[in-house]
C-alpha cells in the first residue's frame, strides 16, 4: 500500500507545473496551462493513495519532460 501524498507536494507541484509552462517550446501554453488546471480539478477528491501516487508520478513525468508531457 503506497502512503498518500502530501497536500503541500501537490500544490508545490501544481504551482511548478503551471509556472514551467512559461518555458515550453512544442506545446501550445495556454492548451497546457488549461489541461493542468483542468486534470487538478477532475482528480481533487481522489483519496486512494495508490491512484494519487500515480497520478502525482504523471505530473512530475510532465515536469521532467520538455514538450510539457502531451506528446
């Protein structure tokens, strides 16, 4: 059983998701900047650990990924 993910690590990363998309160069910013608010919001009452880690490794996959994870 994976142990749940702290609220601040995901507005931390929420908060750095919406500010590197200053510096994408393939994706369109406002398309990225709108599907990270948009996947925040669907997934804002998931309590099952296991799909909140997964969930949290895709966003930081975005992060480390320079065409903003919508490839």
């Amino acid at each position: 059983m994976a142990l749940p993910i702290d609220r601040t690590q995901i507005l931390r990363l929420y908060r750095r998701l919406l500010s590197s998309s200053r510096t994408l160069r393939y994706t369109d910013q406002d398309y990225f900047r709108f599907r990270i608010r948009e996947a925040f919001r669907q997934n804002q009452d998931v309590t099952d650990s296991a799909r909140q880690e997964r969930l949290f490794k895709r966003g930081v996959f975005m992060l480390e990924n320079e065409r903003g994870g919508l490839v």
